[in-house]
C-alpha cells in the first residue's frame, strides 16, 4: 500500500471570503452578525453571543449536546453553517424560561434528578421541547426512539424519560 | 475545515450555472454529511453553494398515481406527509429507523442519497483509500473490515453505502430526477448508485455538474405487506450492519410480486431481481423465504471480520419476508424483533 499524502492534491489557495452579515432572533432578540461562511451556529451561539449554556460534545452531530431549536424545530448546532440559517429564530437552553419560571421542563429534569454532571442536558431539554412540540411520541419507548440522538454519558436516562414523561402529563 | 466561499443558489439553473463554473465547489443541502466531512477534511470544496433554500420542498401526487418528492423535502417532514406514511410506509419506517430527529430534521431528500461511506479509513486522511484519495490502496481489505461489504465488491474498496431510506427506494423502484447544463434526465434507481468496480472514488452515476431536484416514486406502495428490518449494534441511532426492505403482494398465501433489498451490505443499496423472481408464484413460508435468502446471498464473500453478515443477512431476509408476509411490519420504536 503506498503510503497517504498528508493532504488530497496541494490546492490552489482559495482566497479568503468577506466575513458575511447573518441576522437572527436568539432567545427573541434580534442580533447581526459578521461570520466567516465555516462559522457554526454553535461556535457563533457560544463565541459570539457568549451564550455558552449549548455545549459542544463531539462536534460531528453524533452526541446531541449542541441541540437547539431554529424556527421551533430541533437540530444540531454543530452540523449547522450560521450563515445558512440567516433570517431564522434560534431557541436556546438560555431562552426557555419566561418571566423568572423555569419551562416545565427544566422544572421536570430538576424534579426527576435528571441529570448527573450536567453536560448533556440543555442539549436534553432543548431536544425534549422539539420532541413535545412535533407531539407524536406517546409510550416511553418512543419517547426512548425520539430522544436517542441525545446521548448522556452519566446514564441519567430512565429519569430522562421520567421526567419528560411528567410534562407531558400536564401537557 | 479549511477555507471556503459561500453563495447561494437563485434557482435551479443558477445552481447548475454556479456548479459548473467551479469544478472544486459543491452543493450544500441539510449539510449533516458535507459539513462533519469538511471538518475532517476529507471533502474540501473551495465553494458552497447553498441550495437549501430552493423550492423544491414538495411532496405531490403525479398524474401516473404515484408520487413526486422534492430533492429538498427534510427526511422527518417525507416520513410523516400522509401520502408517504399511508401509501409508502415502507418508505416512512426506513426514514425512521436511520439517524436521530434531529438529523433527520436537517437531512434533506437529495442529500440522503449522495451521503457517503462510514468506512472509518474513508474518514481518517492519514489512511490510504481508494475513494478518497485514488491509487492509494484500500487499508479496509485487509484491515479492520467488520462494517464492509459481502456483496458486489472489489479489490479496490469495500465500503458500504450507509443509507437506510435509499434500501426503501430501490425495493420500491423510484426514479431520480436530475438537472444539468444539458437540461433534465431521469435515472432509474438501480442505476444511481454505483459498484465500486476500479473507480471507487464515484459513488454514483449523478455527473459532477448535476443536481438532483426530485426523486418519482411509482403507484405500486406494497402498503399491506412490508417491513424495514435494521440490525445494528445498538437498538438506535446506528449505522445499519444489515438492513432489509421486504415487500410482497399477495393473493392468498401466494406470492404475486415480491421486492428485496439489503442495507448495509454493498457499496449501493442491494436489491436483487432474480431472488424476487424466486418469490414469485410461490407459496409465503419459510421455505420459500429461505430460498430467496439463498438466491441473494449465493455471491456473498466475507472479509477478516464481516463474515458473520452473511449468516445475520440470511436471517434477516427470513425474518422480514415472514414479517412482511404476516402484514406485522417492524416496528421502528418497539425494538423487539418478532
Ligand atoms: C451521527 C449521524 C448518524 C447518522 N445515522 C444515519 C443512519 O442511521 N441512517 C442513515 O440513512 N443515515 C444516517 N446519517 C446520515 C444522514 O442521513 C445524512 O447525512 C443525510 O441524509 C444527508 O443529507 P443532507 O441534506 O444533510 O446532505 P448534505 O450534507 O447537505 O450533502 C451531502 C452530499 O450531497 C450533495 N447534495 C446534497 N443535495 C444535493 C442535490 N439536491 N443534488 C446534488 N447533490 C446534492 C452535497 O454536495 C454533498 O456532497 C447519519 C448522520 C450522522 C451525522
Ligand atoms: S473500503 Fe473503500 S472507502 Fe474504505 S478504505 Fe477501502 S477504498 Fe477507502
Ligand atoms: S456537539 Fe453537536 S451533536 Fe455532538
Ligand atoms: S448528565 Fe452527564 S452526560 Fe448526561
């Protein structure tokens, strides 16, 4: 086997872009933004809008942790280019409490002791308030199916469920 | 990644237009397959162009009573839309079985076809492969190959397609509409994907300044007996180690048509005519079922650690015609496999 070229065919530089002018609404506020094209919606959300309650676990959308929702519904940050989502209405973990409530869920993860070191779980929250809104998981297995692009590490799951499982009972 | 222009595509003749101006560009669509490849650097277009935002999101009914789905329609909105889940649910169950909701949330029609292997030196740069780097060598061969392929395979790669909707698709014979600078063309499924052969570096028979705008799904939905068979190495959010879309159409226990086709297994999604043929006419048990197993995998070769998918097939394809025949399609959230 001949060995790999450290890099496919030397390329011609490729002249670096302007930065581009991305508008969105975080959290309902309205925020402009100059990104270089390669900029994530997770990094400009954690570096440029220093909202840093979205995490990165594996940047490659395979963990769940950057979860957010863009126009109501949910996707991974990592996967995202910020400036194709220009126009759109972001929700972050940082963005679901309302006048000094936590949302039900967040209510419900704290209740059900959801969570063990915390990483996974405004990725969680932010996936389970997609998973309510799309409303077609009924029985814990589907909630288990629906919520399986989030993964936690601590193995918090069956309280996950539990507490998921509680908000929409009141729901 | 490394550096890149953006731009967005007006129309479908201005994507074509941008495509062919810059050999190195590509098209960017859901971006969950092209973008975590950037960030390994194994895809490295000099441009984008971003056609997410063109209007070719619907799912309408053709005037053939069959059904046509724009190239951008995500993966969850095609699974859910009435005329798939009713008409098509095998279609729908093998949307479902693949990613999470969030992925499929992003992952658009088009993209999930031309969504590349998960061979793990494909995705290692400091690796010789012949897809992404040709004349280098395969490392897989001879390597760690448990993920690869049985069937149609070469000295060249073994890698496997990693879609579950495509196994859907070529069980149910779509056809894939594509634009290019020559105008429009259909490509029947079977002939999208490609074997690997000695050019491993094409995944399939799209030319590089083409876009896919629709895929055409025909009449026949096989909406009674079918199921979406996925065995992975955990109950969700995995590759497929072997998949299978089985679809029958019954008189009786008789076997009026059948459609087979294997996930995980081959460069393209593996569907094959004559152990359809098999079916055929035949009375729906496990005999004949097993038989058609015997038909599909007679050409199977396993590599050092993939063996045992030859075996997992068989039983897969025995299991699903019995579920497809029983009309007890596999459910994708359930795991339990009866
Ligand atoms: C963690 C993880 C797990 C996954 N698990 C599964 C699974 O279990 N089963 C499964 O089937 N899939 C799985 N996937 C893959 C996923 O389904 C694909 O990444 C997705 O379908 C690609 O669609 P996209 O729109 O995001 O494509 P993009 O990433 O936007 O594009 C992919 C390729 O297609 C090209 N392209 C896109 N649209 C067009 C068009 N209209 N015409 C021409 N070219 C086009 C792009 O140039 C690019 O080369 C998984 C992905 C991840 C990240
Ligand atoms: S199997 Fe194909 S993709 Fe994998 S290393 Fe070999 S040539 Fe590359
Ligand atoms: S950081 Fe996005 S899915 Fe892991
Ligand atoms: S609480 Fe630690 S990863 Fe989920």
């Amino acid at each position: 086997m001949a060995p790999a070229k450290p890099h496919q065919s030397a390329a011609v530089a490729i002249p670096v872009p302007d930065k581009i002018s991305v508008s969105l609404n975080v959290n309902g506020v309205d925020v402009q933004l100059d990104l270089a094209p390669w900029t994530t919606l997770l990094d400009a959300l954690r570096d440029r809008l220093n909202l840093t309650g979205t995490k990165k676990g594996c940047d490659h959308g395979q963990c769940g942790a950057c979860t957010v929702l863009v126009d109501g519904r949910r996707i991974v940050s990592c996967l995202t280019l910020a400036v194709m989502k220009d126009g759109s209405k972001v929700t972050t973990i940082e963005g679901l409490a309302k006048d000094g409530m936590l949302h039900p869920l967040q209510q419900a993860f704290i209740d059900h002791d959801a969570f063990q070191c915390g990483y996974c779980t405004p990725g969680q929250i932010c996936s389970a308030a997609g998973l309510l809104a799309e409303g077609r998981a009924k029985t814990a297995d589907e909630i288990r199916e629906l919520m399986s692009g989030n993964i936690c590490r601590c193995g918090a799951y069956p309280n996950i469920v539990a507490a998921i499982q509680q908000v929409m009972g009141h729901s | 990644m490394i550096n890149f222009q953006y731009a967005r595509a007006a129309d479908v003749a201005d994507a074509v237009r941008q495509i062919a101006a810059d050999p190195k560009a590509k098209f960017i669509a859901g971006g969950t397959n092209l973008i975590d490849l950037m960030k390994e650097e194994v895809e490295r277009p000099s441009r984008l162009i971003d056609i997410s935002r063109l209007p070719l999101d619907n799912v309408e009914e053709t005037s053939g009573g069959g059904v046509r789905i724009g190239a951008l329609v995500p993966n969850s909105d095609l699974a859910h839309h009435p005329l798939i889940a009713q008409r098509y649910p095998i279609l729908a169950s093998a949307i479902l079985a693949g990613a999470s909701a969030q992925l499929r949330n992003m992952a658009s029609t088009g993209g999930n076809l031309l969504q590349r292997t998960r061979c793990y030196y494909f995705y290692d740069i400091a690796t010789p492969c012949n897809k992404r780097e040709p004349g280098t060598g395969c490392s897989a061969v001879n390597g760690v190959n448990r993920m690869h392929a049985i069937l149609g395979t070469s000295e060249t790669c073994i890698a496997t397609h990693p879609s579950d909707m495509c196994v859907a698709l070529a069980a149910l014979e779509a056809k894939v509409l594509v634009a290019g600078p020559g105008g429009q063309r259909t490509i029947a499924f079977a002939d999208f994907h490609r074997l690997p052969g000695d050019t491993p570096h094409r995944d399939t028979n799209l030319e590089a300044n083409e876009i896919v705008t629709a895929i055409e799904l025909p009449a026949r939905g096989f909406a009674k007996n079918y199921t979406y068979l996925k065995i992975r190495d955990r109950l969700s959010y995995a590759f497929a180690l072997v998949s299978v879309a089985a679809a029958l159409e019954l008189d009786g226990q008789a076997i009026k048509e059948a459609r087979l086709a294997l996930g995980g297994v081959a460069h393209k999604p593996w569907r094959d005519v004559n152990a359809e043929a098999s079916l055929r006419g035949q009375a729906a048990n496990r005999d004949s079922f097993a038989r058609a197993a015997e038909a599909l995998l007679h050409g199977a070769k396993g590599y050092a650690h993939n063996t045992f998918k030859i075996d997992l097939a068989r039983r897969a394809i025995v299991r699903a015609l019995a579920q497809a025949s029983q009309g007890t399609p596999q459910s994708q959230s359930s795991k339990k496999i009866r």
